[in-house]
C-alpha cells in the first residue's frame, strides 16, 4: 500500500468566504461543488462566460484584487491572467489553501469527487492524477448508498447529547450507534417520518441493558493479500474493540479494523513465540469476559494449522461466545497461483492437507501412499526440511517421478514458485526465498500452470 501525497479531512466553511477567479466552464464545475456548502460563493472575473445564475453565488464582473483575497477560506483559480497571478501569489502569501485548475503542481488541495448525503459526504480523490477514476467510484458509491443514509446521520448527530446523558461507557455507546445506523428498522422508521421515536426507543434498550457480554470473532485473514479478506471478515474488524493478531498477517489487514481498536500481535512465527498458545487462550478469554468484542485474527483458514481447537476449547470452557469466520487457505491460494487443479477427473480424485513440520513414519508412509494412488498432497510448514520429507517420502514408496510444485508466499504479490519432482527434491536442499511454503506433490501438480517456476532442485519436470 502507497503513501499519501495528501491528507484527507473535511474543512470548515459555515459562514465563511470561498473565492473562485474565472467566469468560465471551469469555474462553473467549482461552483457545482462549493455551492453545497453554506459558505458565501465570490466569483471574480472580467469576463463572465458562463451561466451562474442556478447557484446561490455572488458574482463581482471585474478583476480580483489583493484586498479582495484577504479573509478568504478557499481561493480557486480557473483563469489564465494578470489578475489570476495576482490571486495566487495573494493567497500563497497570507496561507490561504489554493486550488489552481487542471494545475496540479500548484495546488495546495484538490476538490474530490464528492458522494453527497448531508451529513454524511464521501471524497474520492486521485490526488489529481486520476479525476475520471475517482468519477468512476464516486458512481458506484452513489449506487451504494441508499437515499436515506445522510437522514440517519443526522439523527445520530441530534442523539449525541442524550446518548452521553444515559450511556457513559465508551463500548456501550458505540454499540448504540452501530445499531441505530445499521438497523432496517430504524431505517423504515426514518423514512416514515418517525426516526427520533425509533433512535429514543433504541437508546432506552440500550441504556436499560448490562454492559454486554464479549464475543470472540475466529477471523480466517487469509494468505497475506488484502482483497482476499472476506466481506464478513471485513465487517467484524469494524465491530471489534480489540484486535488479537498472528505475526503472518499483515498489517494492511490488521489496519482494515476501527482506529481506535486495541491491536495485540502474539507474533508466533518459526522458531519465535512471544506468545504461548496457553497465554493466547488466557488472553483471549480474559478480553471477552471484559464485555469487548475480540477479533482473533488467524493467517489462512483458522481452522486449518491454525490451532483454532484449542483456543475454542478454552472458549467454551469460560463460557465465552465465539465465531468463526473462514478464510482462504495458502494451499488454496498456490493452487489458484499456479492454475494447478488439485482435483482432476481422471488424475487426481482428492486433494490432503498435511503439516511436514514434526511428521514421523507412519505419517510419511501415508502420505506416500496417498500421492501414489493419486491423490494431491498439499504440505505445510515443510519447506526448511523439503529435500528431507522429499527423501523420506521416496524410502516409503512415493514416485521418484511425482511431480512437485512448491510455492512461497501464495496469494501475495511477491509470491516465488519452483517445480521439481520428488526425487530431484530429495537430492539436495534447495535456496527457498523468505516467507512461509506451500508444497504440492501428486500427478496433478503436472497439470499446472508452472513454466515461471525456479528449478526445485537438480531438475524441473515437464508437463506432458
């Protein structure tokens, strides 16, 4: 994710001054946008081109001057003249923000393509380098937003001070709040008229009610890339007080939670455990019997490799309510990297999951005897002893030909693959990059999509 060339923020305007030089059709689009404001719109120009008279602006028909700047909010400039330069340099001297049309170099701000649902506003600015992008989005925004949203900002707004009044824990009222801009019923009954009777009815539930019990959300973050993060997942992160996070995901996912949540990395990583899976299970529940809703977020699935058992187990012990939200596994997402089918009709009829990381024989026989019948094999955690369990997987029978495929950093842009067979694997160790591995054997993997893919050993296999 980049960085901000700008910082977006709504600016004050109530009963100032707003100055836009040029009376043409650039000028026009600035008056389309600053006239929904209740500052007092000047439009300076010594030749008016354009019709302003649908907007609530006070046009002056002569060039601009020094003291005509003076006490401005927001001066835009959409001319090219004597008296434009003199604007600009006015307001650049006094520290009045400026906007130079079509000029992003010169601009202090840019004006943003603007949802508009009074109170609430969406800005969605390119920082000038994309004005139809941001048009684009603006649209499907507008297409997102129901008619009705900016009437139920509002009413949160009037509810404020009666909401301090009844509720002083800060959970408890954002609570409130969730529920009166999330509710279909509050909804209906803002439409019909009658939303401070169904916000005051909502208050008084939850000013009567305790101070809640927690709840612990099992969020799968998936392999690493953000968009691969479920809606649901998406959704729970903005609902939770604290967010308890593994050292694998990234913090892109872990900043998609509320800003002001609590973020707490137990940071267990190879070799590495800051935390102890007791400690995590103490924690965890220790959080939820506080009354907050707590956000467990797991790389992949959490049900997969994840140790989600145990730490339900501790949830149900403490009686604490919990749910769990799947997400997408790393060998689902090598899969996905590398068109790699894992199952296929004819080749292959199912498709393991198996962690290589403390595997002994009998684990070992069967999954060589599992990749020999045909199934693929996915292995976890293996990639520091691959030509090993490579090795060990050939004494117990497995194909010296089985095509391997091994992907490091699946689902992420950085991800590496290599392609092999088992036999090549296990003649020597191979320089994987850095990040965790996924490697899939079986007569499937062949079928992949793997001409990209680093030599996982002495040789890479062909795909036939």
């Amino acid at each position: 994710m980049g960085s901000l060339n700008t910082f977006p923020l709504s600016f004050k305007v109530k009963g100032k001054r707003i100055i836009i030089v040029g009376g043409n059709d650039e000028a026009l689009n600035k008056v389309r946008l600053v006239s929904k404001t209740t500052a007092s719109v000047e439009i300076y120009s010594q030749t008016v081109e354009t019709d302003f008279s649908a907007f609530p602006v006070t046009i002056i028909p002569r060039a601009i001057t020094a003291d005509d700047v003076v006490g401005a909010s927001l001066v835009f400039v959409a001319e090219e003249s004597d008296a434009a330069e003199l604007a600009k340099a006015t307001a650049r001297r006094l520290g009045i923000p400026l906007n130079v049309v079509d000029v992003p170099a010169e601009c202090d701000f840019y004006t943003p393509s603007i949802v508009d649902r009074a109170p609430l506003t969406v800005a969605i600015s390119t920082e000038g380098d994309a004005p139809v992008l941001a048009r684009l989005v603006r649209a499907q925004m507008e297409a997102m937003l129901s008619p009705s949203v900016g009437k139920i900002a509002g009413l949160a707004g009037k509810m404020r001070h009666a909401v301090e009044a009844l509720i002083h824990e800060g959970p408890k009222r954002r609570r409130y709040y969730e529920e009166l801009v999330s509710s279909p019923a509050v909804a209906r009954a803002v439409e019909a008229g009658a939303g401070d009777a169904a916000a005051n009815d909502l208050l008084q539930q939850h000013a009567n009610a305790g101070s809640g019990e927690g709840v612990v959300w099992l969020i799968g973050a998936g392999p690493g890339s953000e968009d691969l993060l479920t809606l649901r997942a998406q959704r729970l992160l903005q609902s939770a007080d604290v967010i308890v996070h593994d050292q694998l995901v990234p913090a892109a996912v872990v900043e998609m939670g509320r800003r002001d949540a609590e973020q707490i990395c137990v940071g267990k990583a190879r070799g590495h455990h800051s935390f102890s899976q007791a400690q995590i299970n103490t924690l965890i529940v220790r959080l939820a019997s506080e009354g907050k809703k707590v956000a467990r977020l797991k790389s992949g699935d959490p049900m997969i490799f994840g140790r989600a058992g145990e730490e339900i187990a501790a949830l149900r012990k403490a009686g604490i309510a919990y749910d769990i939200v799947p997400g997408v596994s790393a060998a689902l997402a090598a899969a996905a990297d590398t068109a790699t089918p894992v199952t296929l009709r004819g080749v292959s009829t199912g498709f393991v999951v198996a962690t290589a990381h403390g595997a002994d024989d009998t684990d070992l026989n069967h999954w060589a005897a599992l990749a020999q019948s045909g199934l693929t094999v996915a292995l976890y955690m293996g990639k520091a002893i691959a030509a090993e369990t490579a090795a060990r997987l050939v004494s117990h029978g497995a194909g010296f030909d089985l095509p391997v495929g091994i992907v490091v950093n699946a689902g992420r842009a950085d991800r590496t693959f290599y392609s092999g067979t088992l036999g090549a694997l296990a003649e020597g160790a191979v320089e994987f990059v850095d990040g965790p591995a996924v490697i899939l054997i079986g007569r499937a993997v062949a079928h992949g999509d793997w001409a990209q893919a680093a030599s996982a050993a002495a040789e890479s296999f062909k795909v036939a």
